[in-house]
C-alpha cells in the first residue's frame, strides 16, 4: 500500500473526537478556519498520477481528487484526498478525520450530520463549499456501500 495512505494522521493520531476538541476550544471562526486550514496542511499529497478524472470530486468548488485503498486482511479503507485549495484541504480533512481507516461499515454508520452538527460547520460555509463538502462524504460512502 502506498505511503501516502499509511502516513496520513487522518483517522489515526487525528480524529473526529480530537477535532471536535480543538474547534470546541476556539473562540471564534477565524480561529477556526486558521485550525481547518492547518489540518489541510497536514494531509499528504496525492501524486500527481492518481489525479484522475475518475477520482475528481463533483459538485466541488474547487478540485478535489479522492483516492482510496481497501485492505481486506485489516477490513478497513485507507482515504487520501488533495485539492488546489487550502481550506478545501481542511475540509477533507475533517472528513478524513471521521471516516479514514475505518471499515466500510463503520463508514456507513459514521453519523456525519451530528459530526458536522457540534462542529458547527456547514453554516459557516458558503453553499458551493458545503455541497462540496457533502460531496466528498457522498463519494466515500459510496466506495464503502461498493465494498460491504
């Protein structure tokens, strides 16, 4: 499996309940968006090759490429997600955060809805961020419907 699946802190050492800590402690929405920003910084890039049209997000703003391994020994599907934009970066992490290294199953009973609800998110993007956003949820447990 290729390194940039495996050394993604997404779903790791970086998850769900750790960011909704981290925006919990922020004061404001500034804050917030520097904290999402940083958190796109963290994702690894996705080569150049596996931007594909096959793997290019629809309904995005921005470009957005989703990559994906299923490691059927583990039971779990391993994500990788780059965009042209910073904060779209963020986004991505976010959901990575909730979904990577799960079991396809787990991703298809994973409430996103609460998740991005205590976040607070949705509302504070604009329509075309946030459907691109519920785009990117859709794709991923669409490949999770595909493998369970």
């Amino acid at each position: 499996m290729e390194s940039f699946y495996t050394d993604s802190p997404f779903g790791n050492s970086i998850t769900a309940e750790e960011v909704l800590d981290s925006i919990g402690f922020l004061d404001d929405w500034e804050e917030r968006y520097r904290y999402i920003i940083d958190l796109g910084k963290s994702l690894p890039a996705l080569p150049d090759e596996l931007k594909t049209e096959d793997r290019f997000v629809r309904g995005c703003q921005s470009q957005v490429w989703l990559a994906h391994h299923y490691d059927p020994a583990e039971k779990k599907l391993y994500l990788a997600v780059d965009s042209d934009a910073l904060i779209v970066r963020g986004l991505a992490a976010i959901v990575l955060a909730a979904l990577n290294r799960k079991s396809p199953q787990e991703v298809l009973q994973y409430d996103m809805e609460t998740y991005f609800s205590k976040l607070d998110l949705l509302k504070h993007l604009s329509p075309t961020r946030g459907n691109g956003v519920q785009a990117m949820v859709a794709r991923v447990r669409d490949e999770a419907q595909r493998l369970g």
